[in-house]
C-alpha cells in the first residue's frame, strides 16, 4: 500500500531527514513538503500538519513518533526504528519527540 509522509519544508532537520530517506526509501512511500500543499489545505489543516508528522496510510492517518518509525519501514533500516516503539522505550521516545516537535514549531512559527 502506498503511504505519503508529510513534513515540514521549512524546518532544516525535518529537511535533512527527508532528503536521506528519499534516497533510501522505497517506491511505496511518498514524500510532501506541507508548504507545497498551501492551495489544497485550510490554514487549520497546515497548522495541524506543520506541528507533527503525519503520514497516510489509505485512509488511516499516523502521527508523530509513530509515522516516522512507519516512514522508516520504508526502508532496509526499519528494524532499527521498530525500536523507538518497543514498550519500554516508546514512552520516553514520544514524550522526546513531542517536546522536540513543540519547540520546532514554536521556534519556527510562533513569533
């Protein structure tokens, strides 16, 4: 099943991040800049995107540290980023990586 990850096109780690995963990634997942979207999403819709990853799956939407670890799988070194949802390790990885998204957006768009 193609998935499409959405990612934030202004923020140079997020950018870092895709441009290794495009080279590495394979032809069932597709990569988006939310700024490239601009006509096809409500401000709201962007807002709600630029503040975590969103990746789609079919219908189903994964956020956060959940759809970077499923971006991941896309790749041969998924079975590293399967880690990051271990039981004992998915709740320090998301409580990071939302404080880390938090910080991002604020630095970025919060003025």
């Amino acid at each position: 099943m193609k998935e499409t990850l959405y990612y934030d096109g202004k923020c140079s780690l997020c950018v870092a991040e895709m441009d290794k995963l495009a080279v590495i990634k394979g032809d069932q997942l597709d990569l988006k800049d939310i700024h490239q979207l601009s006509d096809q999403l409500t401000e709201q819709e962007q807002d709600k995107m630029l503040r975590v990853l969103h990746l789609q799956r079919g219908d189903q939407w994964i956020t956060g540290i959940d759809a970077n670890i499923a971006a991941w799988q896309h790749t041969r070194w998924g079975w590293i980023w399967r880690v990051l949802g271990w039981p004992i390790i998915k709740p320090v990885a998301n409580l990071v990586y939302q404080r880390w998204a938090r910080w991002r957006y604020d630095r970025l768009y919060t003025k």
